[in-house]
C-alpha cells in the first residue's frame, strides 16, 4: 500500500465552523418579491472543500427552483461566499419628558 509523505502538517485550521452565521449571494425572497442579494444563513455542515448553509427563507436554485430544505452547498472559496458585514443601527435620539 503506498504511503503519502507530507511535507508539513495538513492545515486543520477551519475559517468556518458549525453555527457560524455567513453572508450568501443567491436568489431569494423578500417582501414576497424574488430578488438575488446577500442573505444570511447558519453554516450546517462543514466539508474539506464544500460549506452548506440554511435559511430561514425561501431560496432558488439558479435556474429558478425553489430549495425545499433551505439548503444551499457552496466550496469554500466561494466569491459569493462571505462573513457577515456588520450594519450599523442609528441610534435615535433620546427624548426627555417633561414631568
């Protein structure tokens, strides 16, 4: 049987994990209208080379069809794969009462 020689030590450090929340490009509803902008889901399942993440909504397939799980596979060098982008809330001014 033949042996495999490294060189260095398989890198075992993941950018992603289970439970992360991640950022998807892809087709999907809001407002009961379908549009393609970023949406975030919760990474599921982590392979050597794939990432599969779940929405709480209604996802499409490229070619239209709905994806009945949520469920959406992406390698992970994926260009329409990011971590989430942090939004800033305004924060509304403060009222005083007047007693």
């Amino acid at each position: 049987m033949p042996t495999l020689h490294f060189t260095s030590a398989p890198n075992r450090e993941e950018l992603y994990k289970v439970g992360d929340y991640v950022e998807v490009y892809c087709d999907h509803d809001r407002n009961n209208i379908r549009i393609r902008d970023w949406l975030v889901g919760t990474i599921v399942q982590v392979d050597p080379k794939m990432l599969a993440v779940q929405f709480m909504d209604n996802v499409y397939l490229t070619d239209g069809w709905m994806v009945p799980d949520h469920v959406l596979w992406f390698p992970k060098d994926s260009a329409h794969l990011r971590l989430p982008v942090r939004r800033r809330r305004r924060v509304k001014p403060r009222t005083t009462r007047n007693p």
